[in-house]
C-alpha cells in the first residue's frame, strides 16, 4: 500500500457540530458544571462566581461571629501592655459566643480567669467593643487604697500596671454606683470614692470587673460599674500586626511598623 493511500485513510472525519455541543454539555455536567436549561455561558459563568463568592462570605461571617475576631486598638487606655496601633487576634470560642439579637452564649471550651485580657460589650454605651483586664470575679471583694489594688485583701502584684506622676485625681459622682456594693458594715454615708482610693466592696454573682492597665487614664469598672458574663465576647490571644499610628510620617502604617511586636501574645 503506498502512502498516499495510508494517509487519505488516516485522515480525521470532522465531528457534526451539534455532536460537539452534545460532547460538551456531557463533560461539563461530570464536571458538575452544566449549564442550566435556558441560560447563557455568561450567565452561568456569573451564577458560579456568585455561588463561590456567597459562599466565601458566609463562611467569613461563621468564623468572625463563632471562632476568631479582630480588634484594632485606638486608645491608651492598656498601655503599656497594648498600644495604640496593634491588632489583635481575639478569640472568640474560648468563652462562647452570644448569638446575634440575643442574650443566649454558645458554650465555650473555657470560662474567664483574673489576669485575662478580654475584649467585651461595655454596658454604658452600645455599639462599641472595649478590652481591659479582667480584675475582680463574682464573689471577689476589691479594694484600691492609694493606687494599689487589693483582692480579697491581699495586696496584688501587678507588673502591667503603669500609672502617671502627678494625675490629677478626686471623687466623681458616676462612682457612686459603688454604694449599693460595699460591705456589710461600711459607713455609706462618709463613702467617697476617687480613682485611685475606692472599696471595699463584693462583686455580685455573675458579674465581673474591669480594670484598664493605664490606670489614670482609663475610663472602666471604677465609674461604669460590674459587667454580666454575657457581655465577654473573647479572650485577647496575639499581635498580628503593629504600627505606630501617632506617628507624623506619611504612611505610617507601611512606615513605622512595630515588627517586635508582631506574632507576641497578649499577657
């Protein structure tokens, strides 16, 4: 046989192109990718992108309100343990999660400790996040002579704490709230609490108290009072990212980046 005839029975029959079509949709729906009846390439196409972008999102908002969340600090309220400028990685599943528009918690795998660096939901103004120390749990009595805290009347050691000379300190009227707490058997009647001098009194049961670590210039539990247990929504884990945000130079946040701070825990 000679070649000519070799490559003339060689050759390719062309495939009809409704053949073609029909071979397509085939693959496509092993694929799982076939097209609905009535709908053009670019309609599925964007059905799809918009499928995986739901999906995406729901998924970021499961996360956000159930296992992780991040907090962005703009006061000075923490320093020096936080700074303004540092975001951090909160955790949400710790402690249980409230579910939106309700006062019900899912179940944590772990309950509040004194020492934790919470982020919570103030009870003196809606629609903002705060952190602070955990400092007084239910049934602890608290008491801040001249500065120094005491719980259940030991003197605490307390290294985070930064406090400024010559701060301007008196008793505030939102601190009266403090009275329906005292002990049993102060004088309420010559109760006058400042910043830095208040108590003796009980935190009740279910209820928790707040401190800030920049202790003259942190406006917390002293003047707001005792926060329900529903209001703590994460524990503070890490730095994931720091800038110096006061800074005066252009683009700060590209600029004055605090990599010693980035990856640390929050202790």
């Amino acid at each position: 046989m000679g070649r000519g005839a070799f490559l003339r029975r060689s050759k390719v029959t062309p495939v009809p192109r409704d053949d073609r079509r029909a071979r397509r949709r085939e693959r496509e729906a092993r694929a799982g990718l076939a097209m609905e009846p009535g709908r053009s390439p670019v309609a599925q196409e964007a059905w799809e992108w918009g499928k995986t972008i739901l999906l995406t999102l729901f998924f970021l908002v499961l996360i956000r309100s159930f296992l992780v969340q991040t907090f962005v600090i703009t006061s000075g309220s923490m320093e020096g343990t936080l700074l303004v400028g540092d975001f951090l990685m909160v955790n949400r599943l710790a402690l249980g999660t409230r579910l939106p528009g309700t006062l019900v918690t899912t179940p944590g795998y772990s309950e509040p400790v004194r020492g934790d660096v919470l982020v919570f939901d103030p009870r003196h103004e809606e629609g903002i996040k705060l952190v602070k120390r955990l400092i007084g749990m239910p049934g602890d009595t608290l008491e801040m002579r001249d500065k120094r805290l005491w719980v259940n009347r030991k003197l605490q050691d307390e290294p985070y704490v930064k406090w400024a000379e010559g701060s301007f300190n008196d008793d505030d009227p939102i601190m009266r709230w403090q009275l329906d707490y005292l002990v049993a058997g102060a004088d309420k009647a010559t109760y006058h609490p400042t910043r830095d001098s208040w108590g003796p009194l009980v935190v009740p049961e279910g209820y928790y108290f707040m401190l800030g670590d920049n202790r003259d210039f942190s406006y917390d539990s002293r003047y707001w009072g005792v926060i329900e247990r529903w209001r703590l929504e994460g524990r503070a884990m890490f730095f994931y990212f720091s800038y110096d945000r006061d800074s005066p130079t252009p683009f700060s946040f590209l600029r004055e980046i605090r990599w010693n701070r980035i990856g640390h825990g929050v202790h």
